[in-house]
C-alpha cells in the first residue's frame, strides 16, 4: 500500500469543518487545497491551514492535483459540485444528505458509474458504537427476525443548529427529515437489511414559526450563538424569519422486507439523543442514551408488565467527534479513495435514505398519504453494492456533467 501522504481538497469551509481537523491530525492527508466563496471562511481556512492553497473557485482546487476532495458545502449544492468533482476525476467524500432531491441523487449515481470516479457518502452513524453494537445483538439472533423498528429523535439542539441559517429553508434543505433525518432513516434500513417501499408523514413548523422569535444573524455561523442558556426554545432569538422547514416531523415506513419503522423527530427538546427501539420474534432491544455513558437493553424472556431488561449492554467508548465515528469513517474512506472495494456506507442506501425524506415531506406537506419510493435501476444498486468495480482515481478531463 502507497504510504505517502494523499492530497486532498476540502470544499465548504463551515460548521462541519470540524471534520478537516480531524484529517490534519492524520500523517497520511496533506490538506492541500481548500474552497469556499465566502471571505470570512477563506480567512480562517487560511489562518488554520496556512500552507494550503485557499481559494473560492472550484476549478482552482480541483486543478491543484488533489487525489480526492472532501464535499461539506451545503446541502442545496451537493449534486452540482459532486458532480464538477466526479467528472474530474477525484475520488469523492460528500457529507450527507447526497442530495435534496431524489432526481439530483440518481444522476450522482450514474455519473459516479460512468465516469469510474469513487464516490463515498459520509454517513458516520454506521460507525458509531451504539449503532453497531445494535447491529451486532440483531445478526446474532438474539431477538429473532426483525419485524418493526421505532426511532425517537430528541434534537435538544435544533433551534442553535438548524433554525437560524439557511438550514430552516426548504429551498436550502427542503426538509430536516433529509439534513437530520437521513442518518437514522439509513440506520433504521441497515438494521433491517431492508429499503423503505412505502412512507407517509405528518409534521409541521409548531413553534420556531412565531415572528417573535425571528431576527437577522447575516454575517454569523453556528459557533457564534449556540448557547445552552437558550431555553426554553420559545425563548430563542434571531430565528431565520424565512423558516419554512418543519421542527416536528413523524414518519411511518413500510420496507421492501416486510418490517414496518416509524421515525420521530423533534427539535425543541430539553434533551439530546436518538433511541431505537427493535423489536424481533423472540425478544426486543432498546437503547438509553447513545454515548458512551449509555447501555443497549435486551428482553429475551417474556414477564407481566415492566421488567429489567434480561441483559444490560454497556456502549463501548471511542474517541474523535461523532461518537469516535468519524475518524473509523475517515479511515474507511482513504482506504477506500486509494484501493477501492467495499465499505460499510453506501451511495444506493445514502440515496435511499434521502428518498424517503423527500417523499415523506411531500406527503406532510400535503395529504398525509402514503408515497411510493421510485425503484433504482438493478444495474446501477449492483454496481455500488460491489463497491464500484472498476472505479479509480482519475478519468479524462473531458468527462461532463452538462447534459445532466
């Protein structure tokens, strides 16, 4: 294996920046080259990264010989600059969601395919502890066959996060059930071993909708207001006054398998976690908190009423952000941009998590009716479930993206 130190690119330069701090503390990255348009972002990219070419357009970065390029912009821009990216060649890191629409993420797909350019989406939470020690009970047969998944989304922080920037508007995100949700709606298939088929949801903007706790925060990012002195959320200031992004959402789903899972979140919550709850023919599982601190319950036995679970599963601890996920994430995704092969994230299950939000948004916006998600070509889920054979790390320069 080459050990010399892979050049990369980072394009977006915000709140998931933090992401670019844990691959400067690699001694296999050379942060070479790093974009984004706005001046204050080029500053601090600069002040952090002085060695770096800082620049705000993408074709400079993508000329000055990077093998791969690390996409954190936000969610909107995702097709077109994966796609510039892709057909230049240079394996791919595109933080999730792929995308916000179903059509922009299928195109991904087949631009990836045909180009032979690695893609890879950064759904860390299949790294994450709590995840794969549910996923390890299940596999086990412990609980029997999956049957139903539930999943409760507490995001304590959702008025800091994502009501004050342009994280509030459907134009930018069309819905948190992409932006937030993708992660536990990918977590909830792979724990199934299934696609959802069918989803409605209902949901709505229930409290950072009201004119009194809207203002203007032009000029500020995330780190520059988020406070746990912000409560109670009805206390919040400078809420993004074009907000039209739901901060309640319920989601139901019936899988290509046969499971059935519904996903909850809200963000407004005094607490912040994820619980998941399992439920299988011989027995159920639970988790209660998703840190280190927390456990994964398991009920084999049947008992009256409440009882303590039959087992109490400590979650292992990790280090790096994300639970200790991102840096197995990062490691994942080198190896993958260098060698290719198989990975535990997956384009086809990042787009089918992103199609469930988009359906289950229009459905919330409108009738509350079921959606049907649009089937992938068999080709196309075989080629990426094979871990893209034949990708590799440079294509012609002649390779576009305009006809899509």
């Amino acid at each position: 294996m080459d050990t010399t130190r892979m050049p990369v690119g980072v394009i977006g330069f915000g709140v998931r920046a933090l992401l670019t701090e844990e691959l400067a503390a690699r001694p296999d990255v050379e942060i070479r080259a790093i974009c984004d348009p706005s001046e204050s972002a080029q500053v601090r990219a600069g002040e952090q990264f002085p060695e770096a070419l800082i620049t705000g357009d993408l074709d400079e970065l993508l000329a000055a010989g990077v093998e791969a390029v690390f996409v954190l912009t936000p969610d909107h821009t995702h097709a077109e600059v994966v796609g510039r990216c892709l057909a230049a060649g240079v394996a791919v890191f595109c933080e999730k969601p792929i995308a916000i629409s179903v059509e922009d993420a299928d195109r991904m797909l087949e631009l990836a395919r045909s180009t032979g350019a690695r893609l890879y989406l950064g759904h860390n939470m299949r790294h994450m502890p709590v995840v794969r020690l549910m996923r390890e009970i299940i596999q086990s047969g412990r609980i029997g066959q999956v049957k139903a998944i539930w999943c409760r989304h507490f995001v304590g922080n959702g008025g800091d996060y994502y009501f004050k920037d342009w994280h509030a508007e459907q134009s930018q995100v069309n819905s948190l059930l992409l932006q937030k949700g993708a992660h536990d709606i990918d977590v909830i298939h792979w724990l199934a071993g299934g696609y959802t088929q069918r989803v409605s949801a209902m949901g709505g903007v229930t409290v950072y909708g009201d004119p009194a706790l809207h203002g203007d925060r032009a000029g500020e990012m995330m780190t520059d207001w988020i406070s746990v002195d912000n409560w109670p959320p009805t206390a919040q200031t400078g809420v993004n006054p074009n907000v039209d992004v739901e901060d309640l959402s319920m989601v139901t789903m019936r899988l290509d398998n046969g499971v059935f899972a519904s996903y909850q979140q809200c963000h407004y919550t005094p607490d912040y976690w994820r619980n998941y709850t399992v439920i299988g023919t011989e027995g159920r599982i639970e988790n209660i908190g998703d840190g280190p601190d927390g456990v994964v319950n398991v009920w084999t036995k049947r008992h009256p009423g409440f009882a303590a679970p039959d087992e109490v599963i400590q979650i292992p601890e990790a280090s790096g952000s994300h639970g200790g996920a991102d840096p197995v994430l990062l490691d994942e995704f080198l190896r993958f941009a260098r060698e290719g092969g198989a990975t535990e994230t997956s384009p086809i299950a990042a787009r089918q998590a992103i199609a469930v939000g988009v359906l289950a948004a229009e459905s919330l916006r409108s009738d509350q009716g079921a959606r049907t998600v649009p089937p992938l070509a068999p080709e196309l889920i075989r080629y990426f479930d094979d871990g893209q054979p034949g990708s590799h790390g440079s294509v012609p320069m002649a390779a576009t993206v305009a006809e899509h």
